[in-house]
C-alpha cells in the first residue's frame, strides 16, 4: 500500500486530472465547429477561443493554449448551447480541462457562471 501512495504522489500531473479555466464575456474571441476529416490539424468538436491565451495552473503541456476543444459529439453540441447562452447573456463560462487533443486543451465539462 505504501508503494502505491508513493507511485501516486511521485505522479501528481497524473493524479490531478484537470482543472477549471474560465472564460470571461470580453474574452471571447471565436468559436469554431469542426466537422471530421474537414483539416489534419484538428479532432472534429467545437473550438472556443480565448482573446489571448488561456492560462493554466497545473503546467497543463498543449501547445495551442488560446483554444479550448470539446470533442464528445453530445458534450460538443451542449456546450455550444450554454456558449451560446453565455453570449447573449453576458455570463462567464467555466471550462473542465482534462489533458489535450493533437495539442489542444480538452475540456470535458462546461459551467455558466451567473
């Protein structure tokens, strides 16, 4: 047991999973819904752009930080609802980031905050 509790706390990248970024209605530059195998670079999903550049705690390594992606067919189509409700509410939006996808930030869970 005590090897294991070593293992996991030598892994905290690992461990931590994700974490919550947010999205501010000034911030939002763009978003984009990508169809499959429309370009190499980039899983099919909705792209939500940031003005600058997302900002991580936990050294998150994707590349491409001024997006975040949702590439769950069912979570992408959520999350261009509650996006679009954010927009036209003025509302900050809370994003789930869990690892990356071909170098960009993957989120998985989506808030509106009031």
């Amino acid at each position: 047991m005590k090897k294991i509790i070593l293992v996991l706390m030598l892994l905290p990248g690992w461990v931590s999973g994700g974490e919550w970024v947010e999205l501010a209605p000034n911030d939002l530059l763009q978003y984009e819904l990508i169809q499959k195998n429309a370009f190499s670079f980039a899983d099919e999903g909705l792209y939500v752009r940031h003005k600058s550049r997302f900002t991580f705690a936990n050294q998150l390594q994707c590349s491409k930080k001024e997006f975040i992606v949702f590439t769950d067919e069912k979570m992408a189509d959520r999350a261009l609802s509650s996006l679009l409700f954010a927009m036209s509410t003025s509302r900050t939006l809370k994003f789930y980031v869990n690892g990356c996808t071909n170098d960009y930030p993957l989120a998985v869970s989506i808030m509106v905050k009031n």
